[in-house]
C-alpha cells in the first residue's frame, strides 16, 4: 500500500495564545513528533492523512529570521491576545509586506483574535470591527474572534484543512483515493492501540461493552462519512460546472487562432497570385527569363512585406533603387563576398579586427560592456540571400561607431 500523506506547513505567530492553539491541535493528532525547529503532527480529516509542520514563532521578525530552516509557508496564522492587546499595535503592514517577499507568500492567512473573557456584546462587535480592518489592512483572507475553547479551535483548523483537501481532490484524484486508504489504514491501527490500552485496564463485561460502543461509533461515522462524501463531490461538481477547465480554454483558442491563420494564408496566396501575374508580365515586357517558381517567391514576399511591415531600416547614404533586371543581373554576375565587402563599406564605420577576450572601444578603450551597445548594422551583409545583417557597436563614453570581423 502506497503510504501517501498531504503536507502543510503552517507558520503560527504571537505568545502565549500560539501555545493554546498547538495544545488543542495536539489533541487532535494521531501521532506527534517534535523536531528541532518545528513540531509535525498527524491528522486524520475526511479519511486523509495529513501531516502538519508548525514552525511558532513570537513576531513575524523572527519567522524572517529562520526563512533558510523554513523556505516556504501554506498557512500564516497571526494570533492577538484581546484581553489585554489592541489589534491596531500588532503586526505593521511593512513588516508583513518584507515577510511576503522573503517567502514569496501565496497561502492562507488568518488573523485569530482570543478573548477568554467575552461577555459584552457591544465590545465583542468593536473587537471583531478592528480585526476585520486590521485583515483588510493587511490583505489576509480571514479574521476570527475565538474563545480560549477547543470547539472555536477546532472550527479554524476544519476551515483550513477543508481548503486543502478540496485542492487535493480537484488537483490529483488518484492520489487522493490512495491517501484515502492509507488514512483507513492509520484509523484501524489506532483504534487497534486504543482497544489494548482499553482492555487491559477494564473488565470483561465493560471490554464487551467497549466493542459493542466502538461498532456503533464505527458505523455512525461510516455513515457521516458517507454524505460528508456526497456533499463535497456535489460542491466539487458545481464548482467543475460553473468553472470551464483551462484545457478547455485552451483548445478554443487554439481552435480560433487556426481559423484566423487559414483565412490569413488564403488572403496572401490571392493577393501573391494577383502580384505575380502584374510581376510576370513586367518581366515579359522587359526581356527578362525567370521560372515561374522564381516569380512566385518574389511575389509572395513582397506580399508579406505589405502584410506585415518591418521596422524601417536605415537608408544607405547615395543608394539608388535599381530597376528589377539591373537589380538581377548585378546579383548574379558579382562574387557573394565582394558584393558584402562593398555593401559594408558604404558608410563611414570604424572597421577593426575581433580580439579575443573582453570587447572595448577602439579609441578610448571603454572595457564596461553596460556603456558598449549593440544593434544591427544595415550597411554590413553578411549573407545576401537569406539576407544576413552584421553587428556594429557604439561606445557610451566616447561615441565611437565600429563593427569587428
């Protein structure tokens, strides 16, 4: 059997009130193993063994401070002492904002006021006014006002657990039955611990009654368990229902863009068809021999050059427009790397030779490669056909324009 366990880290913040809520979260565990900088809890919620790291610490300074023995939190639960502790003097937006970006925080947070001592209505809603301003100030998810009780407790970690189990369940379902039985598996051994520990200090009739009470509790929570199930593959369902699944979303868009990019592709083809018919018979007016494949190409490219214009190029100083047949014959009857070397010497740049190791300015050696800048330079064909830019450099400091071979 896969023994598989959902892990959360929780991050409980502010003395004394931490230690009561650890307390009542102990007694709800199966097995509790403390550790050097943490103390890790196994629970048992809705059949899935959950394992609970909670680091405490007194201020949110001091979780900082232990960020390398924590590196990330699911659940930040903030605690206020309302008895004797104003909300409005704990815990500073800025501090809370240098906390979320140490540990990159996208978890639940709570804010959990406790007050032992609530008995005024009226004060009771002054309280619960502050901390819900004080959530809002610091974008937390939700505020309570507790009693120093284990059912108010118990409520808090049922809300956030519930959370997580939903996630399960929604993210990987597989796993979340293999858990399931694993969870069933833990619940069969405690009991089996606890029905020992039981009989050996009972007597035989009471140890008759013992199993005859477990049988009923077993069979009450089988069935509690039944329709907790329903109810939250029912909610599961609606939530499936309301939301479309990304894989969905992303099919349609896919879908969309497919279509727009087959009505794009007929409209260049019908517009490269026109353009090499008007090309073809410019060509025929003017002697010129090329095969029909060759006219197509220049057709469709300067199709696309309509279609979807680049950005303007730097025009090179005294170049005039050729006519096609000069432009052809030109290409044609000149070697590829004289052409380049006399395209490249047009303008007036720098030309040096490359050096091995760190580039720097040819005139006031500059070595800081943040002030040497670099950007295509449209005067240097490297390639002719597909056309191939060089680079060319400029330095910040001096203003010096040159290009390296």
């Amino acid at each position: 059997m896969r023994k598989i366990t959902y892990s959360i880290k929780i991050g409980l913040v502010g003395p004394p009130i931490k230690e009561i809520i650890i307390k009542y979260l102990k007694e709800s565990a199966i097995k509790e193993t403390p550790q050097e900088d943490f103390l890790e809890l196994l629970m048992i919620h809705d059949v899935i063994p959950i394992k609970l790291k909670i680091f405490s610490a007194d201020n949110l300074n001091q979780l900082i401070y232990s960020y390398d023995k924590i590196e990330n939190l699911d659940v930040l639960i903030l605690n206020v002492n309302l008895t004797n502790q104003n909300v409005a003097d704990h815990y500073y937006k800025g501090t809370f904002q240098e906390f979320k970006e140490y540990f990159f925080f996208k978890g639940v947070s709570l804010l959990v006021g406790i007050d032992s001592n609530d008995t005024f209505p009226q004060e009771h809603g002054e309280e619960m006014k502050a901390l819900v301003e004080k959530a809002k100030e610091l974008d937390l998810i939700y505020a309570f006002k507790i009693k120093d009780d284990r059912e108010d407790i118990n409520e808090i970690k049922d809300i956030i657990l519930d959370d997580f189990v939903f996630k399960f369940q929604y993210s990987s379902p597989e796993l979340l039955e293999a858990a399931k039985d694993y969870g069933v598996e833990l619940l069969r051994k405690k009991e089996h611990e606890l029905r020992k520990e039981k009989e050996g200090k009972l007597s035989s009739k009471e140890t008759e009654e013992l199993k005859m009470e477990e049988l009923r509790v077993i069979g009450y929570e089988k069935s509690r368990q039944d329709v907790a199930k329903q109810a939250h593959q029912s909610r599961f369902q609606k939530v499936i229902e309301n939301k479309k699944p990304p894989q969905e979303e992303l099919i349609s868009f896919v879908e969309q863009r497919r279509v727009e990019l087959i009505e794009q592709k007929k409209i260049i083809k019908q517009v490269a068809e026109e353009k090499q018919d008007t090309l073809e018979n410019e060509l025929i007016s003017k002697k010129i021999d090329l095969s029909a494949k060759d006219v197509s190409k220049i057709a469709i490219d300067e199709t696309l050059r309509e279609e979807e214009p680049l950005i303007e190029k730097d025009k090179i100083q005294g170049h005039e427009e050729k006519p096609i047949e000069e432009k052809l014959d030109d290409t044609s009857n000149k070697e590829p790397k004289k052409l380049v070397e006399e395209e490249a010497n047009e303008e007036n740049i720098l030309t040096i030779k490359k050096i091995e190791g760190r580039r720097r300015c040819p005139k006031c050696h500059c070595e800081d490669k943040r002030m040497i800048h670099e950007s295509i330079d449209n005067t240097f064909i490297i390639c002719d056909y597909p056309r191939v830019y060089g680079k060319k450099y400029r330095c910040g400091e001096c203003g010096t324009i040159w290009r390296e071979r």
